[in-house]
C-alpha cells in the first residue's frame, strides 16, 4: 500500500470531524478487488472488497454493503472510505448517501478517471439494469485522497480513458490549457514508461529502457 495511505485518512477523518467526536468514528473501507488484490493493503479498518465493473454498479451490490455496515455495527458516525476507481467511488458514495440516511464518505481514487472526475464531484449513484447512473444521490466526499502511485498498476486503456477527460476539460477551459495539458500528457507518459521499465527485471528491463526514451530525451513519445 502507498506508505502514507493511512495517515492521510487518519488526517482526513479528523478533518472531517470535530475533534471531540474523534472517539465515536469507525472507519470502513470499500475497496476494489483488483486494487486490494495488487497493493494488499493492511489497514487496520473492517474492510469490504467489490469487483469493479459496470455489471456491479447496481442497487444489489449497495444492498451488500448496507447489509455489511448493519451487520458491523456502523453507527451515524461512521465514516466510509472508498478505494477504487469511478465505480467503486459511485457505489460506495451512494451507499454512504442512503445508509442511515446518510453518513459520511472519503474516496481514494485509484483510476486518472476518478481522480480528475469521478471521485470529486459529489455525484453518486448505480446503474438500473442497462440504464447507466439511473439512480443516485448528490452527497458530498468529505475528503478526496489523490495518491499518485496507484497509476503505476493502472492498465494503459484505464490510464488512456483518464487521459480523454483531462483533455476534454482542458479543451473546454480554452487553447493555452489545452496546450498546456499536451505538455503534461507527454511528460506524464514518459516518466510513467520508465517507472514501468524499471519494474522489471533483467532482459525486459533492458528491453523496455531501450525503447523508452528518458524525459530530458523525450520530445514526444
Ligand atoms: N460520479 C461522477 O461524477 C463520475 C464521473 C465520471 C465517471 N463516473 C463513473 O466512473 C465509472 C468509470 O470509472 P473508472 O474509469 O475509474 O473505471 P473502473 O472503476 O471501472 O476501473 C476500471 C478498471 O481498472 C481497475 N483498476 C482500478 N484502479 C486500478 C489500479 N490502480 N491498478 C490496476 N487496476 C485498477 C478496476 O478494477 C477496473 O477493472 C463509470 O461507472 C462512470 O459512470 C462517475
């Protein structure tokens, strides 16, 4: 798990609360299965996993988590930590917006996507069948986490995806924040080849380094 992980919630609930509540907060955490599963967290918190896909984003998925929360015992003054990209963060906002009508939420987006939308904007919801975000609630993050280092796993298609809604609202604020976003992008993709490269070992080390120019070189790649 990214080192500073729990201090950043411990900081982050007792932002959120007055520091004499402090003793009455639980904290819970939703967390993706693949993202729990590649950084095998150890957070001393009851934890709930959820497969992260469009198939699960869906009112019987929130009624686990209401069922799970019930059964730990998780008063008013809970606090649910969501860990994952947009669907983790979606589901879990809404079941934090509707359980006990209402308790308090943190997303840690691990996605570009929800770190640059989904996670922030208080939108929460689930899909109805095939209708997409048919139900859902606005209810404010108490906190939003950004920890850069869940991006070094992202797969590049989710990374490419995160890539599209930078631009789109860079497109949108204007010319000089579009160019601006191309800059970063490219600088972005470089240091990210090169971290990869130096994952791994040996030949496909070597392999990887070669056919990824270092940032100084890197005009476009
Ligand atoms: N609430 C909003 O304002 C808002 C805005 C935009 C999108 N959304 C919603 O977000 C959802 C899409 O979110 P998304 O693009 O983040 O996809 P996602 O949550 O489905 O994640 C995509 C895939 O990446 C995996 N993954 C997540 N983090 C990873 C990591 N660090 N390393 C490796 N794999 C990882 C997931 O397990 C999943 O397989 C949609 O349901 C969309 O409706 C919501």
């Amino acid at each position: 798990m990214p080192v500073h992980i729990q201090e950043h919630i411990t900081a982050a609930v007792q932002g959120a609360k007055h520091a004499d509540c402090d003793q009455n907060i639980k904290i819970f955490v939703l967390i993706d299965s693949k993202v729990a599963e590649l950084w095998k967290p150890a957070l001393p918190y009851p934890t709930m996993t959820v497969e992260a896909n469009e198939a699960n984003k869906n009112i019987a998925t929130v009624m686990q988590v209401w069922q799970w929360l019930t059964e730990q015992s998780a008063t008013r003054d809970a606090i649910l930590v969501n860990i994952g990209g947009g669907v983790v963060c979606d589901l879990g906002g809404f079941a934090a917006a509707t359980y006990l009508r209402g308790i308090d939420y943190i997303n840690i987006p691990t996605t570009l996507l929800a770190m640059v939308d989904a996670a922030t904007g208080g939108k929460t919801g689930v899909n109805l069948k095939m209708l997409k975000n048919r139900v859902g609630a606005f209810r404010m993050p108490k906190a939003v986490i950004i920890e850069p280092a869940f991006l070094e796993t992202l797969p590049q298609e989710e990374l490419l995806s995160g890539y599209g809604e930078v631009l789109k609202t860079a497109l949108l604020t204007g010319e000089k924040a579009y160019a601006e976003a191309i800059a970063i992008l490219e600088s972005a993709v470089c240091d990210r080849n090169v971290k990869i490269g130096e994952r791994n070992a040996g030949g496909t080390k070597r392999a990887l380094l070669r056919k990824t120019p270092r940032r100084k070189d890197c005009a476009r790649c």
